[in-house]
C-alpha cells in the first residue's frame, strides 16, 4: 500500500503517471508487472495515451456513448445472447481493444434509474419549480421554439428523443484494454474495481480523511499517513470478522465492541479490579480477534 501527496491546485491528470512511476520505484517492478485498473470517469484519452508509451497495462473503462459512429452502431447490433461478449480491436499497433458486455439485470436497473428521474422532472414541471440543469429537459421559450435546457427555468417539457437514445445503451457496459487477457478475465479483473472504491468511501467517512485541519506539509502527510495504516487494520478485521462471522460487516462489529462496558471496582483494603460487561457470543469472538 502507498500514497503520494499533491498541492490542491494540481491537475489530476498530470498525477497519474507520476504516481504509478513511484509505486514502480518502490517496489522495484517493471511496467509490465503493474496493471492499471480504473473507471471511465478517471482516465483521459491523454492518460490512456501515457500509459501505452510507457508500456503500462491497463482496464479502463469505456465511455461507448462517445464512441464513433461506426462503433457505436457496431455494439448496439451486436448479438449478445448468441455472440457473447464483443471483442474488437481499436487500434491495432498497440492492441488497443474494447470489450463490451451485455447484462439483463444491469439494463433493468438503468432503466428504473432514468424512470426515477424524469418522474422528479415531470413533477416539478408540473408544478412550476425551478429545474435544474438537465439533459432531459427542453425549454420552451417565450415564442414556444423549443432549446435544450441549459440554464434553470420554470417552463420547458421531457426530451423524448434523449430517453430514448439513451435506453438504446440499456444494460450494455464497456472496457478498454492492452491486454492479452481474454475478455472473461477483463470483466472479472475490473469486478474488483468496486473493494478499491470500497476503501476510499471508508477513507472519507469511516477515518474522515477529509476535511483536513493541517496547514504543513508534514503534518498533512502525516495526518494521511494514520489515516492509511488505520485502513489497512480496518480492512484486515473486516476480513477476519467475514470468517468469523459472515452476516456481520464491520459496521455491526464496531457497534458490538461499542457497547461493551468496562467498570472499575475499588473494595476496600484490595487492589482495584477491572471487569467488562457481560459479553455476547459476537462480542466474545471479536475480542479475541
């Protein structure tokens, strides 16, 4: 586990690189050995580009929404039930590849998403409240000339036509890879994605890493510093807890230790005796942990 600190006012896609060449250094590992492994919403074209000249491997996953034309069509007339996963290469010299996938289950909780939405933009239209920006919304002018929304208003309607463009991608999920992993072992290594994301909601709540009261260097890195050691502890006893008990996450575990109570009795003439409450079955396993 490491971590690099960074000015506020640096671009997080200049840190990337940077990063990964650290954990590199450290750890006396050649790009090869590092596999890249990161959401859309991280990775830049210019990053993805970066990786590939300094000969990282990576998973990223795909925006197919901005995908050109040609692809675009290729991936929504693709036949999933019967071809599988669609596995086409987008740049040849340096065996870039977009996998795509299709999924039942994923395509009815999108759907139900958007349904939510436009239901809380239909009732506020309805109701004459202020709509924030969205691109579901057309706003109806003084003249009845219907334009995007794109600045708040009281008055407008739902955009049929970007519903349904947007159903047309309904359950399908994208990756983009130098790999030579087969497109199973793709999907499965970026499954993982989520313990990664996991840890860094724990980060902010559980350990509250953020908002930081350091104003020095040294003391900010350190205050980051007892903020990842206490992760690493904090993800080991969720494992430990698991065995111990598969039904109790680390939330239910930390609130069993909280309720157990320590007394000191002092008789008189004899030494003071600590004593805990009575304990539960639960709360006697985790105190041998």
């Amino acid at each position: 586990m490491d971590f690099q600190v960074y000015e506020g006012n640096t671009y997080e896609g200049h840190t990337l690189i940077d990063g990964i060449l650290s954990i590199q250094v450290k750890l006396s590992l050649t790009p090869g050995d590092l596999t890249v492994i990161a959401d859309a919403g991280m990775l830049s074209q210019a990053n993805i580009d970066a990786l590939e000249e300094s000969g990282y491997i990576y998973i990223v996953g795909a925006r197919i929404k901005s995908l050109n034309k040609t692809r675009t069509d290729e991936l929504l007339s693709w036949d999933y039930a019967n071809q599988g996963m669609m596995d086409v290469v987008l740049d040849a010299p340096v065996n870039r590849r977009l996998i795509v996938t299709y999924s039942d289950k994923r395509a009815k909780r999108s759907q139900q998403n958007r349904d939510r939405l436009v239901k809380k933009l239909q009732v506020k239209l309805d109701h004459g409240q202020v709509v924030k920006k969205s691109k579901y919304i057309i706003l109806h002018t003084a003249d009845n000339a219907a334009t995007p929304l794109k600045t708040t208003a009281l008055t407008g309607s739902i955009d049929q036509s970007k519903l349904d463009q947007d159903a047309r991608f309904d359950g399908l999920k994208g990756y983009v890879t130098n790999t030579v992993l087969t497109a199973e072992e793709v999907v499965a290594r970026y499954a993982n994605l989520w313990t990664v994301e996991k840890s860094f909601r724990m980060s902010k709540s559980d350990l509250r890493t953020r908002p930081g009261f350091h104003f020095k260097k040294r003391r900010i890195i350190a205050h980051l510093l007892i903020c990842i050691c206490s992760l690493a502890v904090l993800r080991e006893l969720e494992q430990k807890i698991t065995s111990l008990q598969p039904a109790a996450g680390l939330s239910i575990a930390l609130e069993q230790l909280l309720a157990i109570r320590q007394y000191t009795l002092h008789i008189p003439n004899q030494p003071a005796v600590e004593v805990y409450s009575q304990l539960t079955s639960i709360q006697e396993q985790l105190m041998r942990l």
